[in-house]
C-alpha cells in the first residue's frame, strides 16, 4: 500500500489522479490534497477519499472552509511542504499550475520521495536543479504530461546511446488552420476551446500559442538528458500517438493510445508494472487517418522562442516561463491579444541578462524580474493587437 499525495487535486489532472486512486484502493491510499481556492471540491474530496491532511492555499478559502472532519487542514506554503515531506507520504503527484509548483517539486525530491510530475514549469525553470537534487537523494521523477510518458515508454526498446532523437508530438491546438492575421483576432472563448484535451486554462492557452510545446521541449531535455537539437516537435491533430523515439538505425518507436490522461497518470503510479485498467482500448479502425505535419514556426512562434530559451539555459527559461505566465493571465482577463502574448514573451527575454549555472535564488530572482518586466510590457498598447 503506497501513499500518495496530490497537489492541486481540485484542477483537471488532480481530479483524473483521483479517478485512477479510486480504481486501485487496495493498492494506494489518499495521504494528502491540495486545493488553492476550490474548497467546495475539497469538501467532497475529503469523506470520498478520507485524507489524513490538506492543503488550502488561497487564504480567503482557508478562511472560509468549514472543519467538520478528521483530516488536519494546513494554509500556504508551509502547509505544502510539510504534506510532501511528510515521513509516511511515499509519492507525490504534482498538479499544481505554474511556477508555484516548484518549491513543492524540491521540497518532494529533498525528502527523497518518487515525484510524479505534471506540473511541467518547475522543470522549466530549475530543470537542473531537479534532477540533481533527485540523483543526490535517489529519489526519482516520473512524467505525467502524456508526451513524456509516451517518450520514458519508447525508451525502454532501445539503449540510451542508440537513441537518435526524441520526437514530441502536438496536436497543433484549435488554431491549427487559420491565417497569422485571424490570430490577431482571437478571443478568450475560442482560445479555451480546445480539440482533443479537457485541460485547466493555462495549458489550453499555451496549446493553441504551441508555448506549451516549447515548455514540454524544455522539459523532455531534462528529464531525458538530450540536448535541444536532437528533440523535434510533429504536429499530429488527432493526438493518438503521444510521442515517439527514433534510433540511430532508423526505427521509430511510437506509443499510441485514445487522449485520456488517466493513462500517464496511472503508468506513473505503478512504474515500471503495466496493470489491467478500465481504459478505452484503442481501435485505429475506427480512428481513421493519423495525419502529421511540420510546426508553422512562423505563424506560432512560441515554440521557436522556447528552443531559444533553452539554448540559452542559465535563468532564460525561467524567465520564458514567468513572462509566459504572466502574459496568459493578461490574455485570460482580456488586457492583451492572442498575439500579444508572444511579443511579451519574446520582449522580456530580450531584455534578460542571463545567469548561466543559476542556484536557486537566482532563479526565484529571474522569474521575479521577468515577472515585473511582462507586467509593464502588458500595459503597452503593442500588445493588445
Ligand atoms: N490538464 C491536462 O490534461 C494536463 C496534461 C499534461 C500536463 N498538465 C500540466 O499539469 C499542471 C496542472 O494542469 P491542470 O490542467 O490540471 O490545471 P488546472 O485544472 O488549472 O488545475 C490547477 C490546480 O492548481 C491549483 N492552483 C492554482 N493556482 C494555485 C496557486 N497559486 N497555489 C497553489 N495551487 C494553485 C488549482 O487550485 P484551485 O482550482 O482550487 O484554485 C488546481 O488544483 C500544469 O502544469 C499543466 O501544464 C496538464
């Protein structure tokens, strides 16, 4: 029996992580949750699932939260690094959004505990950091995007010096026909549209910019150990297979499934067993055609300036991931265009001077510098066409 804690377990890959516990009770117990501001979900989470602690980390809804039950309720950042360090928690599942995911993500590794990682933007930031602080404790990452899963699957038919390059698939967001004009033109509601993922709305932004492929590009070199120019990205619109591993003698090696998470999700729980699941079996019959085509670089220019960021390394991805961030929430509250966020991005990199070998503090002070910097580029009339 392993216990497990899931950080944001009130967001789309929490509650799928939930979904997956429920099937395997005899196998994992609900250790601990994390909510920020969704505490009507946590009220129905906790005598579901009978946690022994959890989280609220917006602190009006901590506030407000009625205490009825035996589960020990904790505020903030306190609360989440001692439920992850916590000596009887085994693994923890981290589906927070964005860059608050990072001290949680440490706090695990530091505690020797298996981190099984969605939240994608820690290894952004402080890639480096991660994986040393897991090879100093012998903890070890998991992936949760479906991409990375799909790649550590791939991996296992071959040896790491016979792997030629990884091949990321993406499937191209909502957007994937329209002209780089209309993108001008995009709304809120189109953006949040998206046409094979149910996702949170960050990540459903980042899809149609294709930032989130930049961002998984970033993550894939360290959790993968393989430089930026052996990773390539294949738009794939029907998201049926998740990613793929050429070798050096030409095969390439694909790992297909229908797009529900809950499949990463429960490879990561029980790595390195496959166990009978309640899944949807794939029928390519019924599928169709899988059609693939090259990343418009030009009309989405999210991915190439990840790519950058990452040649760059030292504090520019971090920079890339804040500065992404913050122009999202603008676009999410109307104060910028779809295109806008791109010029943000690219604009605060521009103006970063980047820290190579980065402890981190130097990351902390990088996203709170791009931070600063995206919100007075947001402001800019440029950026609301
Ligand atoms: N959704 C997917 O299919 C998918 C696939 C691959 C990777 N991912 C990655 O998984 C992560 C989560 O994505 P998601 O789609 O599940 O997002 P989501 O639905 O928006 O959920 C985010 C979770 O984080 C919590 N949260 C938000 N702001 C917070 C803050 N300031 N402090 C602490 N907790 C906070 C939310 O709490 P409240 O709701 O209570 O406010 C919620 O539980 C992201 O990094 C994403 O890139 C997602």
């Amino acid at each position: 029996m392993k216990n497990v804690v899931i950080l944001g377990s009130s967001g789309s890959i929490g509650r799928n992580a939930l979904k997956v516990l429920s099937d395997f009770k005899e196998r994992f117990s609900v250790f601990g949750l994390s909510v920020h501001s969704n505490v009507g979900l946590l009220e129905e989470q906790i005598p579901r699932f009978g946690p022994k602690m959890a989280v609220i980390t917006d602190q009006e809804s901590f506030e407000r939260f009625h205490r009825n039950h035996d589960t020990e309720i904790l505020f903030g950042t306190d609360g989440l690094k001692k439920l992850c360090s916590h000596p009887k928690v085994d693994l923890v599942i981290n589906a927070l959004v964005g860059s608050v995911g990072l001290l949680p993500s440490l706090q695990t590794l530091e505690s020797g505990k298996t981190l099984a990682i969605a939240n994608k933007e820690s290894l952004v930031m402080a890639g480096k950091l991660l994986i040393d602080k897991a090879k100093e404790k012998g903890a070890e990452i998991l992936p949760i995007d479906s991409e990375h899963s799909a790649i550590k699957q791939c991996l296992l038919s071959g040896k790491r010096e016979e792997v030629k390059r990884l091949i990321l698939t993406a499937s191209g967001g909502p957007f994937l026909s329209r002209s780089r004009e209309d993108l001008k033109e995009i709304t809120v509601e189109q953006a949040l549209s998206h046409p094979t993922w149910e996702m949170g709305k960050k990540i459903t932004i980042d899809s149609a910019t294709l930032m989130n492929k930049g961002l998984e590009v970033i993550e894939a070199h360290w959790l993968f150990g393989i430089p930026a120019d052996r990773i390539s990205v294949l738009i794939h619109p029907q998201s049926i297979i998740h990613s793929m591993v050429e070798f050096v003698d030409g095969s390439v090696i694909a790992q297909m499934s229908v797009p529900d998470m809950k499949l990463p999700i429960q490879y990561a729980l029980f790595y390195p067993q496959r166990v009978i699941s309640n899944n949807t079996s794939l029928d390519l019959a019924k599928a169709g055609k899988l059609t693939f085509l090259e990343p418009d670089d030009e009309k989405f220019p999210c991915l190439g300036i990840a790519y950058h960021a990452l040649k760059m390394g030292g504090t520019a991805p971090a920079v890339l991931n804040a500065a992404n961030e913050v122009a999202v929430q603008a676009f999410l509250n109307h104060g910028v265009s779809f295109t806008g966020i791109q010029k943000i991005v690219q604009e605060t990199l521009s103006r970063h001077k980047r820290k190579l070998a980065p402890k981190f503090d130097d990351i902390i002070d990088a996203d709170a510098w791009a931070r600063q910097t995206a919100g007075e580029l947001c402001l800019n009339a440029e950026m609301k066409r």
